[in-house]
C-alpha cells in the first residue's frame, strides 16, 4: 500500500513538473502525422500490396504509440540517469552505425539500414543522432577540461567519426546535419568565429571534392549536376513531381485522396510527406505546420534562457537545432530549394527509425524543461 502511494507521487510529480504546452506540441505534430498517414497515404498500400488495407496508417499508429511510451520513459527518469543511459546507448548505437557497411541492407545504391530480428529495418543513424547531441554538450561543458582546445578535439574527433560512416553508406544529407549540428554547440560554446568559419569552409570544401572526384560518390555529383541544371536529368524527377503538386495544391490544396504525387514518387509518405500534405490540403495546412513547429522552438528556446546549467543549456539547443535543421532540410528538397536528399520530415513521416529518434529527443527536451523543485 504504501509502495504504490509512494509510485503515485513519483508519477504526480513527474507529470506536475512536466511543461504541459510543449508536450502538447509534440502530441499535436503526432495526431497530425497520423492523420495525414491515414487520409493521404493508405492508398499506397493498395497499390503496392494490393490490398484495400490501412497498412501504412496502422504500422505508422504502432511507431507513434512506441514513440510516446519512449517520450515517457525519457522524460521520467532524472537528469543524472538520463546522461549515463544516453551514453551507453549512444555507444551501442555507434556500433550498430559501424556494422552497416559489412551486414547492412542495400536500397538503391546505399547501404543504410539493418536488419535485426528484433526490430527490422532499422536505420542506426537515427537511433544515434539524439545521443550524439548529448555526448557533445558532456564534453563541451566537462569542467575537466579545462582547456577549450582540448574540448574542441574530443567533440571534433566524435563528429568526424560518425560523419565518415555516414559517407560510407553514402548519405549525404545525415552527414552534413550531424555536421551543421557540431557547428551549431560549438558556435554557442563560444569558439572563435573566424576559426569556426575556416572550418567551416573546409568541411564544405572536402565534402565537395567527395561528391565531385570520388567514383563511389557520383551520384551525388550527378544530383547536384541536375539540380543546377533543371533543364535535364533524371535526378530532378522527384523534386520536379513534388514541386507541381505544391504548386497545383494552390492555397486551399485538391481535397483529400485527390492528390496523384503519393501515387508517382516512391517513398513520397517520407521523403515527400510535406508536398503530399500540400496537393491535397493547400499551402494553408503547410503553414500552419510550420506555425506549429516555430512555436515548438520558440518554447523550447525560452526554457533555455531560464536554464542554468551549461549542459542542459547546450542539449535543448542542439535538440531543437537538430530538429529544426532537418524539418528545413525536408522542405528544402520539396520546394527545390535543395538537392535531393533522403531526409524525413520530423514527427510527421511515416517510418519507425525516424519516430523513434524525435520520439527520444522530446523525451530529453521534456526532461530537461520540467520544472525544478
């Protein structure tokens, strides 16, 4: 009796200290995923298995129940258990990230996911990109190293590492948003800006002549041929096909099941859900997603200023910087702003590996903004 009095206050508690408008955010952004998965793409389940069933929505309802208890379980448990899990997962995550070349499955040309028994098809990027955030902040702010430089070399060091196995697979568009979120706590940790823009450059500049020179990277030299020749290659297809039906959507969109994008370009549910949503529901949905998001990191942002430790600090940041980066990513590429890159649209893709990670960083970002007692 008493025990189970003693869990209820510890469940109380938790969800008392809890920021009730940023968990609704992220409930939001999920409910309208899950909508847009069940009135927008179920139909290509009908083409490509041929069945008349919900199997997207009801797989995608899965992920997003798994997502919440993930949410939960992360943001329940105290600050100091949360660092040491996040590194030992981050480590195993690292070595699941070096296993992909040697027992990964290849689609299309990259070799990205792997296949365990226990949970197929999982992209291990995923599963290491809120921890990487993580591992960053404990290193930059490590009152043990005392020297900057030091720190600089350790974060720099982990960043490149996994950045390396990401050109492996090839995925560019990982690379660089892991990249742009080193950048980003390093920017905020007080480095020097002008030897932050040299290495800037560099990275830029090495990530290019990889693209450009290296045979294994053609690909990516050809995507980038095409993108700024919009004249010809067949690498503009999906962006072309994803631009039209932003445009044909117009403000008020085609109306719901009327859109053809899901039906032309593959993996249009992930990679192409904004400009799905948008055929079918008007740029006015798609502004309001983007209201949503915004608010999402303008709460997130207001936490940090009230923040006063310099490791949380440098984890809400850099998890609202990841997600943000990679939600401008996405709509980059479907507004041709960008080349083509395979990059989900957070909360709001349908795919497992994906829910999982935005489903941990709002666990971590809950966490860390709870009120303290």
């Amino acid at each position: 009796m008493v025990n189970n009095f003693l869990n209820f206050l510890t469940y109380y508690r938790w969800w008392k200290n809890l920021d009730k408008f940023i968990l609704t955010l992220i409930v939001l952004l999920f409910l309208i995923g899950l909508f847009f998965s069940l009135v927008s793409t179920s139909l290509i389940a009908s083409d490509k298995l041929d069945t008349n069933s919900y199997f997207f929505f009801f797989k995608h309802l899965i992920f997003v129940i798994f997502g919440l208890f993930i949410i939960f379980i992360f943001s329940y448990i105290d600050q100091k258990t949360l660092y040491n899990l996040s590194i030992l997962i981050f480590l195993i995550s690292f070595v699941l990230l070096l296993l992909v070349p040697f027992i990964g499955v290849e689609v299309k040309g990259s070799k990205r996911w792997l296949d365990l028994f226990f949970l197929p098809r999982l992209q291990p990027v995923e599963l290491v990109k809120p921890f990487f955030i993580i591992i960053l902040a404990l290193i930059i702010s490590n009152d043990k190293l005392s020297n900057f430089t030091l720190k600089f070399i350790f974060s720099f060091l982990v960043t490149s590492s996994i950045g390396m196995l990401l050109i492996l697979q090839p995925d560019l568009g990982q690379t660089l948003l892991i990249g742009f979120s080193w950048i980003t706590l390093i920017f905020i940790s007080g480095i020097n800006l002008i030897f932050l823009f040299i290495i800037t450059v560099a990275g830029l500049v090495l990530l290019t002549y990889i693209a450009l020179y290296v045979p294994k990277f053609e690909y990516i030299k050809n995507r980038l041929l095409s993108f700024f020749n919009s004249e010809g290659g067949t690498h503009n297809f999906q962006s072309d096909k994803a631009l039209d039906s932003i445009t044909s959507g117009g403000f008020f969109g085609k109306g719901v099941g009327e859109g053809i994008l899901k039906n032309r370009v593959p993996e249009a549910h992930t990679d192409y859900i904004i400009s799905v949503i948008s055929e079918e529901f008007g740029v006015l949905a798609i502004l309001l997603i983007l209201i949503l998001f915004l608010t999402f990191i303008f709460s997130i942002f207001k936490k940090v200023d009230n923040e006063q430790d310099s490791t949380a600090k440098l984890i809400l940041v850099g998890s609202a910087s990841l997600i943000l980066l990679q939600a401008i990513i996405h709509i980059g590429v479907n507004i041709r702003l960008f080349p083509t890159t395979g990059m989900t649209l957070p909360f709001l893709s349908y795919g497992g590996s994906s829910i999982i990670s935005v489903s941990i960083l709002s666990g971590i970002i809950l966490n860390l903004t709870k009120r303290k007692v």
